[in-house]
C-alpha cells in the first residue's frame, strides 16, 4: 500500500528528534553553515562563536536544572570554575606557582571537567534539594561567593590575583588544535579546527540532553517543577529526581568552562563570579526558558552582543554628538562596554516583558504567522 | 458491547492477586493541624473490587482522609495500612509505587506538557530505565517508551480523548481535564483508586460518560476504588458502602440504602445546604 511519505504511522516516528522532512532539510543546512563558519569569518567573529558555543553547553545545562526542573540556580558559574580549573590542572604543566599534571589531551580533560563539576553538583546537590525558590537561589548565591573566595585565595591553583595559570591547552590525539596554517593543504582561520572539535562536542552534548529531556527522566523534571505534590503522587522521588538535574546541569557548567578557558592563553581567577552566573540566566530567559534550541539561540546571542555593541556605539556616537541639547563636547556618554551592559539589560527587560517564552517564542508565532498566510487574523 | 475490554491487556498488573486481608485499613487515624483536628479516631476497612464511597459536608475530613491514604499527609495518631503495607509513616513516592493512584478535587494536572506526557507521567514506575541510558537513548530506553505508549494510546481511547492527544492540557475544557486526570491516575496501573469528586462541576452528560468509566475500570480491571463525591445521586447508584464522615468523625458506614436513612446522616446534612442534594437522589 502507498502510505504518504509525511504521514507519521508509529509511535517511534512520533517520538522522533527530527519529525517531518522539512525539519531535516532546514537542519542540515544550519549544519553546513555552522560547519562552514570557519572558512568564510574573521578570526575576530571566530574567538566570539568559540565563547558562543561554550556557552551553549553551559545554557543548556541551566535550562535542564531551572527551565526544566524548575530549580533556579545562582551558582552556575562555581561549575564552570570546577570546571576550567579541572582542565587547567589537568593539561597544565606543574610550574613554581601552580601545580599541574602536563596532560594536554582534550579527549582526557574536557570529559574529567565535566566529571567532577557533575560530582560537584552531585554533593552540593543534597542541600540545595532541600530548599525552594528564594532560599534554593540565596543558598547557590553563597556557593559563587565562596567559590570566589577560594579561587582568588588558592593560588596553587589559579595562580593568584593579577597573575592567573594558563589555560587548559587543546590537543586532540596529538594534534595541537590551536595551531595556525594549512590542513591538508587549505588555508584555514586560527582556532577553526579548535571550532569544529567544539562545534562536535556541542552537537553530542545538544543530542544527550534533546534526549534526556523527552525521556522518563525529562517528564520527571518538568512534574516536580510544576507540581511537586502531583509529581510524588506518580512515584516520582523528588530529591532523587532534583539530584539528578542538579549532577547533569552541573557537568554540563564543568564542560563549558572547559570549553569557554581553552581558547584563551591564561584563566583569570576573578572570572568566575556572579555576573558570569547572570549572563547564563539571561542567556535562557532570553533563548526560552525549558528549551534546548532556545538554550542554543539564547547563548549566541549573549555570545555576538560585544560585537554588536562596538559598531552601535559608532553608529550613535556622530547621532548624539548632533544633538545639540545635549553636551555637545561629551559626545556619546557611554562606553564599548557600558553599552553591552546596557544591551543585556534591554534584552532583557525587553524579553521578561514582551515574550516569557523567549526567541523560541518569538520563532513559534513567526511560523504560526506564516502557516496561516494569507489568514493570519 | 465490548467483550474483552483491551484495557485488561494494557494494564494487566491491576489483575494481579491481592494480598489477603483489606485493601485498606484505617485504625483509629486522627489527622490535626494548627486549630482544626481535620479527622478524629477514624476507623474503616476496604474490600477488595470494593466500590467505596466517602460523603459528608463540606470540611468533614474527605480530601484529608485521601491525603492519610496516599502520604500527602502523616497521621498525628492511628495507623493506615495499604495493600498490606503499614503506610502511616511512608513517603507519596513510595505509597504510590505499592499500587495507589488518585485523582485531586481541584484538578492537579502538568498544564504545560501535553495530554500524552501528562499519562506518561503517569507510567513513570513502569518505565525501570536511569538518567544515562535515557541520555544516550539506548534500545531498550526506545523499547520502553514505545511499550509505554501503547499503553498511553490504550488509556486515550478507552477515555476517549484521541483527538486531545497532544494539545497542552492547560488549554482543555475542564471536563476533559477531569478525563486526563483519571487517565493519568489509570496509567499508573493501581490497584487501589482515590477519585476526589471525579463529577464536580460537570454537567449531566459528562457526568454520565465519567460514571462508565469508574465503573468499567471496577469492573474490567478489578481495580478497588475510593470515591469522594457531593452528587448523592451518583454515590447511591454507584457504591457498595458509604462512609459518612462529619467534622472528622465517622458518624455511618453502611450499604447506600441503609446510609441513607440512617439518622445521624439525615441529621448532619440538615440546615446545611447539602440537604438538597441528599434528596436530590435519582
Ligand atoms: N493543610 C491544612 N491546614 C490546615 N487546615 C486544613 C488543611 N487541610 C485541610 N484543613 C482543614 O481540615 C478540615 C477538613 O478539610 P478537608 O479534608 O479538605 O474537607 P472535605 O474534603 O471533606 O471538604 C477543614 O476544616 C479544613 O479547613
Ligand atoms: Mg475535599
């Protein structure tokens, strides 16, 4: 029998990532153009997309533990801290200030720094499944504060205040991926092929969480964060199961810290505080909150906002510096910096106000717009 | 009509042999909060395949009695055996995973996952798979969800519910929402059966088509079942004995025609406004 090649005939096509044929079309051509990305962009836009992938495993680790567990998280960044200083020690040399191991092979570091910011998680875990909201936020507060502490204290292992270590140094079987020069005889960027090797990690790492959300342990989640009494009455265990979110979402935080050190020559101490916990929140309140492609386009986005502020600011400074009421030898009051600020905080603002749901919300009534073309109202 | 109900197939441990004795046991149970001893020294026994009801007026200790039975609530003294097991001091998660499912009086649905992630919340203890191999979505995870999913797709259909399958349950009308609620209590394959007034602000329809379903799902599936309920109408027709609780206490607990002209029960719902319903009995 002919059966409609677009018909979904069996639970398994139900339950399916990629459901409809379009949707693989319109995937594999983001794919190549991601893969494409190194050949055709400016080393500059390069080092921000690296920053943009790290944060993409690290978002969607927040979207597992508050989106979808519903267990807001402050301390996001005293994983990624387990995590970067994880890989540092691991691949850095033992030197008069720090000590270190000399393993630079990704493949060992990059999983251990995810392994233990997760162990992290996992014995933080039991007292943060014993609150709720404010005092589960105020409690992973305090863990960035301490994490704070040690890092600028312990120089052993930062190496101090002002001075730093150096970052966990990329080398894939061998190969150093922060090389320059041809591979196999093309002229490619600096740092792309530490960009594909992330850009593969990213990829698994979207696929494991895509399934652990639609799984038995997924459900789990999103119960205990909308019904906690409902949810125990299905059987669901919750500390077991805030456990869980807590152990995932933290390896996730380890592994892009990783990710986010390794394309830098030296990991600051300082860099790991409470506003590096905010940029992730603000990366999925403004991607959508319980969504892993929401995690995704929240992350690149806070990840090309400094490349959108330099440019704003020059577009703007010759406007204010017209406006006669305004003092006219200041010219445009803020800085590079301040404007990015000011970004985040508009988006923000602009996103909690408009649309809770976030870009995948956004994205959602844009098609739903359009499928109902020409009969939108 | 049907002649083997395919829900037998799709939930066979609700079949499966009870231990000896009552389902349920209650044993001089007092529940007190701050102020108000919501159940005083209840005592009372559950068949099993009984068809149990609980009625009284409004604050008599119905919806507290359901938490005692499935741990939302400990008692402060008495003792609650389930299925054989001393339940009095046991956690929800774990009541739950000896074979009891409820329903709530005021809908207590996931509004934000759809109608079939909502039943398969309700599969969670039939589904033995961890957080590792649900992430790297191994054959026997695949093997599970879709086994599981039958079972889903058997619980929508004996509901009726197909065409809602996958709409956000917070967007449903509330009937419907009172459907999936008892779909989602039927899909953990109970043996025992809390139902917090199942036909609370139904019409007469819906209350119909929800009376079929309780009693097939006594009848086909064996499934014992505890039932509060306002609509005496639906109480008398349906049950095999009423307990009749006021302020907390046990005042009857008899067959519905016996219940019914008790004294002590007649008296109860005097002057209160649940008279009318008393006598609106069909
Ligand atoms: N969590 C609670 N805290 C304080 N009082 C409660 C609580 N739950 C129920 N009660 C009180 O216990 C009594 C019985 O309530 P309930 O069992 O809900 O009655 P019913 O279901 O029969 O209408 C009421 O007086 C109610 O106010
Ligand atoms: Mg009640």
């Amino acid at each position: 029998m002919a059966t409609r090649p677009r018909m979904i005939r069996s639970h398994r096509d139900a339950m399916a990532l990629v459901r409809t044929p379009t949707r693989a079309v319109w995937l594999g051509i983001l794919l190549v153009f991601a893969f494409a990305a190194p050949l055709w962009m400016s080393n500059g836009l390069l080092f921000l997309l690296l920053a943009g992938l790290a944060y993409i495993v690290g978002a969607i680790g927040l979207n597992l533990v508050s989106g979808y567990a519903g267990q807001l998280s402050l301390g996001h960044a005293f994983f990624l801290a387990v995590g970067a200083y994880t890989a540092a020690v691991i691949s850095g040399p033992s030197t008069q200030t720090t000590f270190g191991l000399g393993i630079n092979e990704i493949l060992v570091w990059l999983p251990a720094a995810g392994i233990t910011a997760g162990l992290a998680g996992f014995l933080v875990g039991p007292i943060a499944t014993r609150l709720r909201g404010l005092y589960l936020a105020i409690v992973t507060l305090g863990l960035v504060l301490v994490g704070d502490h040690v890092l600028r204290t312990w120089t052993g292992l930062t190496g101090g205040v002002g001075f730093g270590r150096q970052a966990p140094d990329p080398t894939l079987l061998g190969l150093d991926l922060s090389t320059t020069g041809p591979i196999l005889g093309v002229d490619v960027a600096r740092s792309a092929l530490l960009y594909w090797f992330s850009l593969v990690v990213v990829i698994l790492l979207t696929i494991l969480a895509l399934n652990l959300v639609r799984s038995r342990t997924g459900r789990a989640f999103q119960a205990v964060r909308d019904r906690d009494v409902a949810a125990e009455i299905m059987g669901i265990d919750l500390t077991r199961t805030k456990l869980i979110a807590f152990t995932v979402s933290s390896a996730y935080a380890g592994i892009a810290g990783a990710m986010l050190t390794m394309r830098l020559e030296t990991i600051e101490a300082t860099q790991f505080n409470l506003l590096l916990s905010f940029l992730f929140i603000a990366m999925i309140l403004i991607g959508g909150i319980a969504s892993i492609p929401g995690s995704i386009a929240g992350a690149l986005v806070i990840a090309i906002l400094p490349d959108i502020a330099g440019p704003l600011g020059s577009v703007l400074t010759p406007v204010f510096e017209t406006l006669t009421f305004w003092r006219a030898d200041a010219g445009f009051p803020l800085d590079e910096f301040q404007l990015e600020q000011l970004l985040y905080g508009a988006l923000l603002i602009a996103f909690v106000l408009l649309e809770p749901r976030g870009l995948i919300g956004l994205w959602v009534r844009v098609r739903n717009y359009w499928k109902a073309f020409p009969f939108s109202y | 009509m049907a002649i083997t109900h395919p829900l037998t197939a799709a939930l066979p441990s609700t079949q499966e042999a009870l231990p000896d004795g009552p389902v349920v046991v209650a044993d001089d149970v007092t529940l007190a909060f701050a102020g108000v001893v919501a159940v005083k020294g209840v005592s009372y026994e559950v068949a099993p395949r009984e068809l149990f009801a609980i009625v009284g007026p409004n604050g008599a200790g119905k919806t507290s009695n359901f938490n005692l039975v499935s741990g939302v609530y400990q008692p402060t003294s008495g003792s609650m055996h389930v299925l054989g097991h001393d339940v009095t001091t046991m956690k929800p998660h774990e009541i739950a995973r000896t074979g009891v499912a409820r329903t709530f009086q005021n809908i207590e649905l996931f509004e934000n996952l759809t109608v079939v992630d909502n039943l398969m919340l309700g599969r969670q203890q039939h589904l033995h798979y961890g957080a590792g191999a649900a992430m790297l979505r191994t054959r026997r995870v695949q093997q599970a969800e879709v086994a599981n999913r039958e079972v889903v797709e058997a619980i929508v259909d004996f509901l009726d519910i197909q065409s809602h399958r996958d709409a956000l349950v917070g967007m449903l009308p509330y009937g419907v929402q009172k459907r999936v609620e008892l779909g989602r209590a039927l899909a953990m394959e109970p043996k025992l059966l809390l139902l917090d007034e199942p036909v609370a602000g139904m019409n007469l329809e819906e209350t119909e088509d929800m009376a079929r379903f309780i009693l097939d799902i006594r009848d086909e599936l064996g499934v014992t079942i505890i039932m509060v309920e306002h609509d005496m109408g639906l109480v008398m027709d349906l049950a095999d004995r009423v307990l009749v609780l006021d302020f907390g206490e046990v005042i009857a607990n008899d067959v519905p025609s016996v219940v019914q002209r008790d004294p002590a029960v007649i008296r109860a719902y005097l002057g209160g406004t649940d008279m009318a319903e008393l006598e609106g009995t069909r």
